[in-house]
C-alpha cells in the first residue's frame, strides 16, 4: 500500500517513482546504487544535487539588502548588485524588498509589508539615528540603550536571514531572480526554519524532497539497496502505508528483503510528522513579553514617562517597543534549533535501535499501528551492514542545508548574549547615564536568550553523543563477531557461516572508521565552529556568569546609585 505521490518542489531533477526503478533495474549489484552518478546511464551528474557550501557572495548581498531600508534604498542595492533590471525587480519581489507584484505574492502578503513591516523597518532606523544623534535635551526621558538593544535583536535576526541565503543552494538563489511562478512564497515557506521545517506536515513533499536531495549528495540511492529482514516483518511491512517514492519493494528486492530507503523514509516520517516541543508557543509568549513589558513597567514603577515627552521620545520609545517585540523571530529561531536538534536525535536513536537486539518497536515507525513487536536487522549479515551504513549516511545529511543553518543560528543566539553582557559592564564599569529599567531589561535578555541558548547546546550534545554510542556498539559487535569466528574455526564449523561473519566484520570495521571521521572529526555537529561536547556549554555558560559577576563587582565598586525616578546621572 502507497500513499499519493506529494509533488517535489526541488530546483534540479524531479524524483519519481519510475525514474528510480529504471536505474535501480540498470543496476547488477547494491554497490552500484551506491554510485548513483557513475550507475546512471540516462541522468547527467549535474542534475544531482551536491552537498551545500556557504556563499559567502549571497552572505553579504543579502546583508546589504536587509540592512538598508525597504521600498527605496534596498531595491536600488539591487538594481546595482544583480547588473540587470529584471533581475532586480524579481529579487525585490521575492526577497520582499518592495513588494508590489500579485504575481509573486497575495494581496494580503502586500498589504500587511506596506502597513506593518515597512513602517517598523522605516520606524526602527528612524529611532537609532534619534537615540545616538539627537540633542541630550529633546531625549531627557529616554535611555537610548534600550533603543540600541532594540536594534541589535533586529540585526541578529538580519544575520540569520543572511546566513539562510548564504545556505541556499545555488540553483535556489538563481530562481529568486526569475519571473514568477518559477519562484513563489511557497517556495520561500517551505525553505524557513521557522515555518516549513518547523512544521513539515504542512508542506506534503518536504521530507520526500530533502531525502531525495540527502541521498544526492551521497551518490547514493536507498532503494537501490536491500536489506534483509524475517518473513513476518516482511508482510507486516507490505501492510503499511508509505510515499510512492520509497515502496518497500523494488526489482531489486528479493525474498525477505525491503529496500533500505522505505525503512529510513518513515524512520524519518515517525519523527517529523508531529510536533517535538509541545509547550512551544508558551514559551516564545512568556519570553517575548518579558522582553517587550520589561522596560517600560520598570518607568511606570519609577513614574517615568513610558513614551517620554517630545516628539523625538516618543519615536524612540515606538520604535524600540516595536524593536522589542520583533524580537520573538530571534527567540523563535532558538527554540527551532533546539527542536531540530532533537529530531535528528530521534531518528539516529531509532536508526540505532534497529540494529540493536531486540530491535524498533512497529509503532515506533509507524504511527498507524498498535503491533507491539519488533523490527531487528541482524548486522553479522554483510548486506545488512552494507545498507545500515548507507542509510546512516544519508540520515546525517537529511535536511543539510537547514542543520547548517541551526548551528550557525546557535552560535548567533550566544553572539548576543554575549554582547548584552559585554553593555552590561560598558554601562557599569564606565559610569554611563543610564535608567535602572537599562539593567532590568539586560537581565531579562540574558537571562532567556542564554538559556535557550544553553538549552539547544544541550540538544546539540546529546545528538553529537549519539555517534560515539553507535561507534562503541559497533566496536562490540566486531568484537562478539571475532569471537564467533574463532570458535568456528576451532569446532570446523559451517565454512560458509565463518565466511559471512568474516565480510561482516570486514564491513563493520569500515563502519567504525567511517563513524569516526566523519561523525566525530570531519563533520561533527559544532557550536562555535567546535564540536558539540561539554566543555562547549561549561564555556558558554563560564563566560556569560564571568561577565555578569563581572558586572557585579563593578556596580558595587563604583557605587552606582539612583535618583528617585530611576535614573542614574555620573
């Protein structure tokens, strides 16, 4: 049984059932569908997809047009950037710069960029030249160190958007400056952390689409590999449902036997069908309150003005009311990573637990189901080894271009939080003038953006841990299976038998060294460019109680004190 074929939304080939029966027919061995570029007669290579890299060119391109403001200067970035005036007008349109055309976006996409997200961008750099530039006389009830702190959430979340492109792939970037519909917001939606990977179920086709472009990247096509497995697990596996692009059978596979790449499709499809943080939005509520609410319930305690006076006052105290609260995309994207971060752990747990005795559960895999039994692949049989490994290769590089993103997105969140603390003891260890609602909103920042912050580091090691679990179960398998061999021999057992131990252990230990490299040295999961470990969260969090116990010292040191509405004059 097969569900409908989702429709594919990827730039480059078009996976489809038949497509991949016709290679997987050409094929005379398994190794072969692990050579999918050199195995394919019909395909060019070009058509594969290739592991995403950085552009740092689409980085800072993207910078500049986040960065200026919207409607007038941004799109003239463009027109000079893109050398060409329709490419220009297409990437305006699609990156939002000056949207206009009801042929890139709905009506109510434009009305809602012309009546809220332009006036705030337009608002919000409005207010910064106000707050650092303005005569101390127009601004005497405003604290521009709120208004900086504003900002600075809402360059954060610039330098995310930009590092998101820097992820796109180049054939993506390249439909941004086409003609509508080669490019449209659903496209867009289906690349966002926060929406499309967030929530895949409401995108048919996402999952099929990123294994499809994860098993590209490793020349490798799953269900051009079997994997072998008892009769009674066979015929409960023919029962249920799965996407028409990973069956779980192919011409290839023969008696107890199911292709590799229907096991992993809906390993991956158990985990990402339904939400992992239930409470999600409650807490991106409570924190984008306590964000925004902070500072000003802190002047109404002291019976400061909350907008201030003047006309310069109350445009700052807007923008950075607007600045504040803008910042739950930023508190947002923390939370994403540490999802992700936990769904890649589930589906490795499982991937795991498959080859451990007594092996994944059915209704761990299949959602659809209430059978309490297990699923176990044996992995002293070669084949076995040769597909396991395989589908560990392309589970790692599922979803690449957004698990590039969320680490970098980590480290951002931290970057933050480090520079609030770094304000923190500029204002204490020099004397500013500053209000006390200053220090309490400092505080808040730190407090929540370090822990979720320190929260997803967390996820990050657990997922990264993972790997060095799965290599010591391996090396305990070479060991048993050694151990067998040797009693074989000295029994003159089953030849046939000591010979299919052998390769499996040959295979195994090529496993091991595979896992090693690179899980554990070429391409672990990093925060900060270093692999996710403990030391990395005891530095995180050294340097954050460093710096406010640092700060500390200094307010008590330099003896800083308020006058009765809060404000503290050197």
């Amino acid at each position: 049984m097969t569900e409908q074929t989702n429709e594919s939304y990827l730039s480059l080939r078009i996976p489809t059932n038949e497509k991949d029966e016709k290679f997987i027919s050409g094929i005379n061995s398994s190794y072969e569908a692990a050579k999918l570029r050199s195995a394919s007669r019909d395909a060019k290579a070009s058509e594969y997809h290739s592991p995403v890299k950085f552009s740092w060119k689409d980085f800072w391109k993207t910078m500049i047009y986040e960065n200026l403001p919207p409607v007038i200067f941004s799109p003239i970035a463009a027109l000079f950037l893109e050398k060409s005036l329709s490419r220009a007008w297409h990437v305006s349109q699609n990156r939002m710069l000056i949207a206009v055309s009801p042929k890139h976006h709905s009506i109510g996409e434009i009305i809602q960029m012309w009546c809220i997200v332009y006036p705030g961008s337009w608002l919000m750099n409005i207010g910064l030249y106000l707050a650092l530039f303005s005569e101390s006389s127009l601004i005497l009830n405003i604290d521009p160190f709120h208004m900086i702190l504003a900002y600075l959430l809402l360059f954060m979340r610039r330098l995310i958007i930009s590092t998101k492109y820097g992820y796109f792939r180049p054939e993506d970037n390249e439909r941004l400056c086409l003609p509508a519909p080669d490019w449209d917001r659903n496209k867009t939606n289906r690349r966002l952390v926060g929406q499309g990977w967030l929530q895949p179920w409401l995108f048919p086709g996402l999952i099929e689409d990123e294994l499809t472009v994860a098993m590209d990247e490793n020349d490798i096509c799953l269900q051009g590999i079997p994997i072998e497995i008892d009769e009674d697990t066979e015929k409960k596996f023919l029962e249920e449902d799965s996407s028409e692009l990973f069956p779980a059978k192919t011409s290839v596979s023969s008696k107890n036997e199911v292709a590799s790449g229907f096991i992993l499709f809906n390993i991956i499809k158990s985990v990402y069908s339904s939400p992992t943080m239930n409470n999600f939005r409650t807490i991106l509520l409570i924190t984008v309150l306590s964000l925004s609410v902070t500072p000003f319930l802190v002047k109404f305690l002291y019976g400061t003005p909350l907008f201030g006076i003047t006309l310069n006052e109350k445009i700052i105290s807007a923008a950075t009311f607007i600045g504040l609260l803008n910042g739950f995309q930023l508190i947002m994207f923390g939370l994403v990573c540490s999802v992700d971060y936990e769904r890649r752990y589930r589906c490795s747990k499982k991937l795991g637990d498959l080859v451990a005795f007594p092996g994944l559960s059915f209704k761990n895999m299949f959602r659809s189901t209430s059978e309490s039994e297990n699923i176990y692949v044996d992995l002293q049989k070669r084949l076995n080894v040769f597909s396991w490994m395989n589908m560990r290769k392309v589970l790692r590089s599922f979803g690449e271009a957004f698990y590039l993103r969320i680490q970098s997105y980590t480290s951002i969140l931290i970057f933050y939080s480090l520079f609030c603390v770094a304000i923190l003891n500029l204002i204490v260890w020099t004397e500013l003038r500053h209000h006390i609602s200053t220090m309490y909103l400092i505080c808040v920042v730190i407090f929540f953006v370090s822990s979720i912050s320190l929260y997803a580091i967390y996820k990050a090691i657990k997922l990264q841990s993972l790997s060095a679990e799965h290599r010591d179960f391996i090396r305990n398998e070479i060991f048993i299976i050694e151990e067998e061999i040797w009693e074989l021999k000295l029994q003159n057992g089953d030849k046939e038998r000591i010979t299919d131990l052998m390769s499996a252990k040959a295979l195994l230990e090529q496993v091991d060294e595979s896992i090693n490299y690179k899980e554990l040295i070429y391409k672990p999961t990093t925060i900060l460019g270093y692999a996710a470990n403990n030391g990395v969260i005891g530095s995180v969090l050294g340097l954050v109680l460093t710096g406010c116990l640092f700060a500390v010292q200094g307010f008590v040191s330099t003896g800083i004190e308020y006058d009765p509405n809060g404000w503290f004059n050197f």
